[in-house]
C-alpha cells in the first residue's frame, strides 16, 4: 500500500470512529457504572479486612483485589462493544476498534508492566490513575469529549497526587498510606469518576450527532 492510499486509509478509519463517538459514548457509560460499583467494592473489601478481619489487605492481597475487578470492568466493556459491534452487524475487531486500541496500548502497556514491577500499593494507585488518564486522552482525536475530559480528570489528578500524596496520605507515624486509605483513593478516583461520567452521560443525552462531526472532518 502506498503512502497516500495508506493515509487515505487512515482518514476513513478516523472518520468512522468520529461517526460513532456518539454510540461509543452512550456504550461505555454502563461499563463506567459497573467499573465505578466495583471500585467501592473494592475499598469495601479493604475495610473489612482492616475492620472486622482485623488485619489490613498485604500488599499481594491489594493488586489482587484491583485486577479483578480491572477483569471484571474489561469483561463487561467487551460484552457490551460486542453486542453493539453485532447489533451494527460489524466484526468485533473492526478497524476502528484496531485504530482505539493502538491509541491506548501504550500508555496501558506501560501500566501493565508497572504493575509487576512496583510493589507500593500507594505508587500503583498513583501509576494506575495518572496513566489511565493518559490512554484516554490519547483518544482524543476521534472519542467524544466527555471521554476526553474524563481522561483529563484522571491524568491531573495522578500528577496532582504524585507531588502531594506524601503531605496528603502519610500521617505522622507512618511510612506509607495504609491499604485502607489507597483504596479510598482508588475508590474516589477509578468509582467516583466513572459514577460521575456515567450520570453525566445519561443526564446530557447525546453530545454531537454523527453528522454533525463528519461535516468536520
């Protein structure tokens, strides 16, 4: 393929997405809801091992908790774009889902490998939040606004965090935020975010009809 058929190629693939921002909004609410449910079950479980187990989630235990319900988030957004992809009558991996996630792969990658790498509940919480935050906002040129913005919420508040948490989360006594406390970061961030978004979404209704964008492109 030759360099303009390939740009050629590449505007269609950008087209098509900015003609569905409006599904993709309207698609990724529900899964912004459940995300946002399972986060506050996430801190829900931190307090009860605190609380009632009497002995705070080990660190093992805390990135245990978070991917699953990282999994959980991801099986209901797959679910959710494969029943719209099929009500569109369009494969799952189509080409501008091929062009979303080579956008976020990186800043998700990087995420991924963090994981297994850093240790410290509290700098895993900070590396999810601002790095998430950066994969949406590398969406920005075909996502809908809200999208966008919700990306700009989570990258400023992980920046934000990384140079205040120590005077935020460390109270006099201690090393580092206890288990307890990064998940109710998790839990304001990763649930009240996305339960914002979410209600957001619904309260506003459509943002810009697909013909409107396209006049645009």
């Amino acid at each position: 393929m030759t360099d303009p058929d390939y740009a050629s190629q590449q505007l269609k693939v950008i087209r098509s997405l900015m003609e569905r921002a409006t599904i993709y909004r309207s698609l990724s609410a529900p899964t912004a809801l459940v995300g946002g449910l399972l986060s506050f079950g996430g801190f829900a479980t931190a307090y009860y091992a605190k609380h009632h187990r009497h002995q705070p989630l080990s660190p093992n235990e805390f990135l245990i908790v978070w991917l699953v319900i990282l999994s959980l988030t991801c099986l209901t957004n797959a679910i959710f774009l494969s029943r719209g992809a099929a009500q569109r009558g369009e494969p799952f991996f189509s080409s501008g889902m091929k062009c979303a996630l080579s956008s976020i792969a990186p800043a998700f990658i990087i995420a991924g490998v963090l994981t297994f790498v850093v240790h410290r509940p509290v700098h895993l919480a900070l590396l999810w939040i601002t790095l998430y935050g950066l994969g949406l906002l590398a969406t920005q040129h075909f996502a809908p606004k809200s999208i966008v913005t919700l990306g700009a919420a989570f990258f400023l508040t992980g920046c934000g965090l990384m140079v205040t948490w120590k005077h935020l989360f460390m109270p006099d006594g201690h090393t580092e935020p206890s288990a307890l406390v990064v998940s109710g970061l998790m839990a304001a961030t990763f649930g009240g975010f996305h339960l914002i978004y979410a209600a957001a979404v619904w309260a506003l209704g459509e943002e810009r009809s697909p013909s409107a964008v396209t006049e645009h492109v």
